[in-house]
C-alpha cells in the first residue's frame, strides 16, 4: 500500500494481503511481478557451465559442459574431454590434443 492506493509487487520481491510493503526474495532467489510470498521466491537459473540441484547451481565436471539455465551437463561426445565449468560442446577436444595445448 503507497499513498496512491495498492500497488503490484515488482520482480524478485513479494506482499501478502494486507502488507504495507513489498519484501525482498531471499540471496539466490528471483520471483515474477505480483508475486504473493516467499514460496514463489525459486532459485535463480544457473550461468553456462553450471546445473541445477536441490541445494543451488553447482559447476559441471570435467568431461561435460551446459549452457546457461541447465538442470543437467551433456556429457563430450567420445573421446573427448573438456575442463570443469565448460560451457559449450566447442569445449570438448580430442583427448589426444590435450597435452599439446
């Protein structure tokens, strides 16, 4: 509530009925517009290179790679490895051609 009557919560933030402000969504976490409380508060999309789990995004293994808002790495086609935190299948080389780089 403002002095021009109810507004709408913005992104990220949410108001129960009846509150005189919006709240911000926990560090982590976004929300849509109108959001009503801090259940629609969700952890925020991974970048490339990471995926989600339970707990938040967590960096992809050697030998896989994702692109930003992963649930899940893609793993190297065979024969080919990529470093930690890769973030496209241009990553992944040939295994052979790691030790000259």
């Amino acid at each position: 509530m403002t002095d021009l009557g109810c507004r709408p919560c913005g992104e990220n933030t949410y108001s129960g009925p009846g509150a005189n402000s919006c709240t911000p969504c926990p560090h982590g976490t976004v929300s849509e517009a109108r959001s009503t409380s801090v259940e629609d508060c969700k952890l925020a999309p991974c970048e490339a290179g990471e995926f989600m789990t339970q707990l938040g995004c967590v960096q992809c293994p050697q030998d896989t790679y994702s692109g930003p808002g992963a649930d899940m790495c893609t793993t190297c086609p065979d024969q080919k490895t990529s470093p930690p935190g890769s973030v496209s299948v241009d990553n992944c080389i040939y295994r052979e051609c790691v030790n000259i780089i």
